[in-house]
C-alpha cells in the first residue's frame, strides 16, 4: 500500500519544498498571475523558464539535454541522488481558474530506473498549500498509478488509487489526462490515456474546492512534472542508499481548455483509504413489497456507504461466506465494508457499478457466489 501523506503541513509550505514564482515567496501565490492558456513546452529553448515554479529539496537538478530513446529534439532531464537529503526534484506551472482542460506530456524512464517499492510521484495537480495533491501519478514498483485526493464540506481527507498498467523502461510515454475540475456546481470527472488508450478513469469530486476545514479551498490546481519520493526525506529514516540517481526525462507539455465530457470508470482502483462521498439518504428498505401479493416488488437497493439496516447485514453474511468479511454483521456500510466490496470489485472484474458501492453488477456476482442467510 502507498504511503499516506502527512495532513499535517506547515502554513505558508508547499510539501516544504523550496518553491518561488519570480521574485514571489509561496506565501505570496495566492496573488500570482495564472498560466497563459494554452500552455505548451517542447524545451527546445534549451531552458525551463516558461516554468514559473521550481523545487528542488537536497542537490537534484533539472536540466535540459538531447532527447533520450530515439526521440527527437531536446527533453527536461530531472535527477535526483540517493545521499540522503534529497526527495523532490520539479518544476510547475502556475494556477488556473476551475474548468476543464487537457494536459498531455511525454515522459521517459530509462532503461536503468531501479524498481522501488514505495512510490515516486513524477506528474501531480495541486489544489492548494496545506492539502494532498488533488491527482497524482506515480510509479510503484513497476505499475502505473493514479491517485485522487479531495474534501467535501467538513469530512475527513479522501483518497483512492488507480492501476493504470505496467511500466516501460527505454519508452517514451504519451499522457493525456482530461480532467475537469469539481466545484459545487460540477461534478468532477478525469480520463487518462496512454499512447492512446484509455487507462483509467474517475468520476466524482477531485479537488478542494468545496472544503471547509483545509486552508486555501480557493487555490485552483497547477502542475508539477519530475521527481518526488515521499519516503525519502530524513525524517522517514532515509538514509544514503548507495544506489545511483534517480532519472526521468519529460518533453511536450501542453494544457489546452476542453469542454466537460461525461466518462465512466473503466479501471477498478485499488483500495481506497477513505470512502468516495454521498449524499446523505435514507437507510434502504429491506426490499420487501408492501401491501398484498398484487404489489410491485421493490427493487434491490443500491448500498453505500453510512447505509444501515438489514440489507446491509445480508451484505456482510454473502461476503463472509466468501473469505471477504471479518468483522461483526452490524448492518453499517462503514469504511471497511467499502474496502470489502472494492476489492471484491477488483478481484472479480466488476466495472458497471462504482467503486466500493454495491450496485447491480456486484450484487449479481456475489448472490451468484452465495446463499441468502
């Protein structure tokens, strides 16, 4: 499982990294102008200056060289060493006003990236100082992944995570990720294709802008491309590992404006380690008709989380029959009880209902896989 991280940050630091925009300290963003759109950078100006935004924490550099890999032109190379200060190596754009945009950019590990079992964080959109950033994408291991944080209203911080696929080395990756960004009035939704296939998708909230208990709810999201290893700060105990640098190389970054397009999730994400938000609703009927033998039968109801009663114990006994349920059948839809059911999603390839949520499509797998108790 991926690190968690701290929501514990200091005011006035992004992630404690060093970052300035021209003459501007962090503390003073807020007033920054924001990124021209539509915004491009294929770096054959040999500099990063378009890039109002550096952060560099320990002795990693960012530089711009010949293209790797057969590829044309120039490319931004970011190294970061293991001596044992240094964890973030990056550059980001300015903010931009909510709305919905297209952010595409190339990227390329080379054949020499040591698999490492936490994650490197080597895209992300941040939605405001103090927060998580709102998308991520990361390299663990040797997969893809794809990690969306956000708050609503006065709820704890929201995560989940996306496996967008393998990883590979000495290949010139090409990203598009369409995302639109949630407000109280827009469902949020995000696409992300590699080399031109859809590999994962989220619908609902993916940003901050409909908290009320994080700092700066109003910071629009900006990204930051290149290098960044949570675990490897001091404080987690890293230490110098000896190993060589760490190298990406990035190149064809562009942010245009699109118009808002439904999607719907095509990859099953990994464990969450909070719950997707709802809107509150009654507890679910037990689904038995009312009146005489002429009545209508109810349909079975849709579960969720913070659902109680006797059809959410029903859940809890078909998924213990199974392996999936350890704890006591109280009848709460509860965190764990979304992780259940996610992971019953993932494992039996479910992709029609929402993650963690006990639609239709898992409700017929599993009374398939079970017997009513």
């Amino acid at each position: 499982m991926f690190h968690r991280y701290s929501r514990n940050r200091r005011a006035g630091a992004l992630l404690g990294a060093a970052l300035v925009v021209g003459g501007l300290s962090v503390g003073s963003l807020a007033s920054a102008d924001s990124t021209t759109i539509p915004f491009s950078d294929g770096f054959e100006s040999g500099n990063t200056t378009v890039w109002p935004r550096k952060g560099i924490d320990g002795t990693g550099t960012v530089d711009v060289v010949a293209a790797p890999g057969g590829h044309a032109g120039k490319a931004a190379r970011f190294t970061m060493p293991d001596q044992g200060n240094s964890y973030r190596t990056e550059i980001a754009t300015s903010r931009l006003p909510y709305g919905s945009y297209r952010y595409t950019f190339s990227n390329y590990l080379p054949q020499n990236w040591i698999s490492y079992e936490a994650q490197t964080i080597v895209s992300q959109w941040h939605g405001g100082e103090g927060t998580d950033p709102a998308v991520v994408l990361a390299v663990k291991a040797d997969r893809w992944m794809m990690i969306v944080h956000w708050i609503v209203g006065s709820e704890p911080l929201n995560e989940i995570k996306y496996d967008l696929g393998p990883v590979r080395l000495g290949h010139w990756n090409q990203w598009s990720f369409d995302i639109t960004w949630s407000t109280a009035t827009t469902p949020g939704s995000i696409t992300a294709q590699l080399d031109g296939t859809q590999v994962g998708a989220h619908q609902g909230p993916n940003s901050y802008s409909q908290t009320t208990n994080a700092p700066h709810r109003d910071t629009v999201p900006y990204h930051k491309i290149g290098l960044y290893r949570p675990n490897w700060k001091a404080e987690k105990g890293h230490v110098n590992g000896g190993t060589p640098p760490v190298v990406i190389y990035y190149d064809n970054i562009s942010i245009t404006p699109i118009s808002p397009t439904p999607t719907k999730p095509t990859t099953t994400p990994s464990v969450p380690s909070a719950a997707t938000p709802t809107a509150p609703r009654p507890a679910p009927s037990s689904g038995q008709p009312h009146g005489g033998p002429s009545a209508t039968p109810t349909a079975a109801p849709t579960l969720r989380r913070h659902d109680t009663g006797p059809e959410v114990v029903e859940l809890q006994n078909r998924l213990a029959q199974i392996g999936s349920w350890d704890y006591p059948q109280h009848g709460t839809y509860g965190r764990n009880l979304q992780t259940a059911v996610q992971q019953f999603q993932q494992k039996q390839g479910v992709r029609d209902d929402q993650p963690g949520v006990y639609g239709p499509a898992t409700r017929r797998i599993l009374e398939a896989m079970t017997a009513e108790r």
